[in-house]
C-alpha cells in the first residue's frame, strides 16, 4: 500500500481549528497552519463554472479548480486566494489530481504574491515552474525563502496549457490557533 500523506488532526484539542495538521510524506514531516483553507478565491473562470475556485482549497482533494481559457488562451487564466488578512508564508504545496493523468496540469506555472487583489502593484513570484511536470498523484511542495507578508496567492499558467488544481495549501509553520 502507498500512502503518498496522511493528515492527523485532532479537532478536540482546544484552541486548535481543524486546520492545524501534521502531514507524514515519505521523506519528511510537515506541520504547519493551512492560511487558504475554505478562504474566498476567485479566478478568471466564469462564477457558474463546473469547477469554481473554491474548490481549490475545500480540503478534498477529490475536488478541485479547473482553468476555463480566457479568448481561448489558457496562459491568460489564473486562481487566486484572499488569505483574509496579511501573513507570511513558509510553504506552498499543491496536490495534483488522482483521477487523470495530466502532465500538463503540473508544469509551467507560476505562483504569486501580493498585497494588492488586482495584482497591478507589489506582485512578487513566490515559484516559477516550468519543464518537467512534478509527478503524477503526487503532491509538489515549495518553501517559501521570502519572509514579507502577502494577503494575496495567485497560480497562473505561463503557457496555453491545461490546469487543475486537486487542492492547494498555503503554509505558515510558526501560528498556532486561530490567526489574528
């Protein structure tokens, strides 16, 4: 049997919301608080899309946010989660899909930053990923060197391809409880 994570969360510890986890992957132990679960997200898809952006950070990863093309071009499309407020993030990890195969969906994009919704000004690029795509039914996991706090994430494609995020998690290791 292959378990590529299990989540261990105990919901009866006071103080402790059901999104504070403890991930066990094969090569190390992950903590932290997940900033975008059930948070609001937006993205270049219409509001009554099959696959809506919330979907995105639900918690399950049996669903997930698919990129609808903007005038036909995939590369305009993006995701993006309001983290409610200003935080500083340690890690990004996005989980692909288990239901379908699709390279495409897990190479060429970049993730940014902001404090700004619109993404005009302060836009910093957080991962930029291109080439290979990261493997299938895994999850793909990036620490976050930039320690300056954004209220925004956003995940665009760089180029006219196919995407699905299975569910996404922005990671800050240092809160413990509910943020302030």
């Amino acid at each position: 049997m292959y378990l590529a994570e299990i989540r261990i969360i105990n919901e009866s510890m006071i103080g402790l919301p059901s999104d504070n986890y403890t991930a066990i992957t094969e090569d190390k132990e992950y903590t932290g608080y997940n900033l975008a679960l059930n948070k609001i997200c937006t993205s270049t898809n219409s509001p009554d899309s099959q696959y809506p952006a919330y979907r995105a950070t639900d918690g399950r990863t049996a669903t997930g946010w698919s990129l609808e093309p903007v005038n036909g071009d995939h590369s305009k499309a993006w995701w993006q989660v309001d983290l409610g407020g200003e935080y500083e993030i340690d890690r990004i990890e996005i989980d692909d899909r288990g239901d379908a195969n699709q390279e495409g969906s897990r190479r060429y994009f970049k993730i940014l930053a902001s404090n700004d919704p619109e993404f005009i000004t302060g836009v910093v690029t957080l991962a930029d990923v291109s080439g290979e795509a990261f493997g299938y039914k895994e999850t793909w996991k990036k620490e976050i060197t930039d320690k300056d706090k954004y209220r925004y994430v956003r995940v665009q494609k760089k180029i006219n391809e196919y995407m699905y995020l299975a569910e996404i998690r922005i990671i800050n290791e240092s809160m413990i409880g509910l943020p302030s």
